[in-house]
C-alpha cells in the first residue's frame, strides 16, 4: 500500500514498445507514477491526453511520467500512438505493482463486484519516497492539480 514518507515499490515492467522500466532507472528525477484500469476508455483517454499536454512543463521542471495499468504492451502501444504519448505505459498485467502500490482492488458496478485498478497518482522524489498521493483520482483538474504539488514541493 503507497503511503506518504515511504519508498515506492520496486518494479521491472515492460512499455508500449517492450523496453523495460524500472523504478531504479528514475533515480535522481522527480516521478509521477498514474494507475489508471484500461487503455481507450473515455477517463484514461483524457488523463493520458492531459498529462501528455502538461508534458513538457513536467520536464522543464524536471520530472518524468510513467502511467501503468494491467493492459497488454500492444494495447499500450496502440493507446500511446492513437493519443501521441510522449511517455512510458507500463503494463502490468499479472498485477506485479498494482497489488504492491494497493491500487488492485475489489471494485463495484452496477451491483457487481470485480477485482480493477482504483485510479491513483503518485508524486515520488529524487530518492524514490512518495511525497504526494492521489487516491481515487478525479479525472478533470487532476493533472493540473500534481503540478501544483510539484512546483510547491520543488520550492
């Protein structure tokens, strides 16, 4: 379970076009890890477009974006073309890093149960420490919302 002043679980997971990621590749950047439950959906389309448009002031401020979800790399791949994704998707479809960050969890939906990602966000620091967590994220303002955290974290 992510919390706040902790280190972020380790990970090695593949991207859209099959290179792998992990979490000791971001050493030394800020980082923005987003959980999201699937690739084409009307809500992780437009937080993927949103933090795709606030890209490059993330990297003027010297952070990197990573989102993951248990989707395959060829949908990921498909994804990131369709929307022009400037940043890595990492798919996570045996729920490695989902379970270890406590996004996995039973969801419900029309009076069904079912187990998905609860859309979160977290913001970790140079050393890996989770320095601001967004749990059941709201899609609309959310991206503009971590960049406010960064630039208050950054000074």
């Amino acid at each position: 379970m992510l919390t706040i002043n902790a280190s972020f679980p380790a990970f090695k997971l593949p991207d859209q076009s099959g290179r792998e990621h992990a979490l000791a590749d971001y050493a030394g950047s800020w980082l923005i890890v987003y959980f999201y439950p699937k690739d084409n959906t009307s809500g992780c389309s437009l937080e993927a477009a949103d933090f795709a448009r606030l890209h490059p002031e993330f990297r003027k401020l010297g952070a990197q974006i990573l989102g993951v979800s248990p989707d395959s790399v060829k949908s990921h791949d498909s994804f990131a073309c369709k929307l022009e994704l400037p940043f890595p998707l990492l798919s996570d479809p045996e729920h490695a890093l989902l379970e270890a960050a406590g996004v996995w969890r039973t969801k419900k939906m029309a009076g069904r149960e079912y187990m998905g990602v609860v859309r979160t966000t977290a913001l970790l620091d140079p050393k890996g420490i989770a320095r601001a967590l967004w749990p059941k994220v709201s899609v609309a303002g959310h991206v503009q919302e971590v960049m406010d955290k960064l630039k208050e974290l950054k000074g």
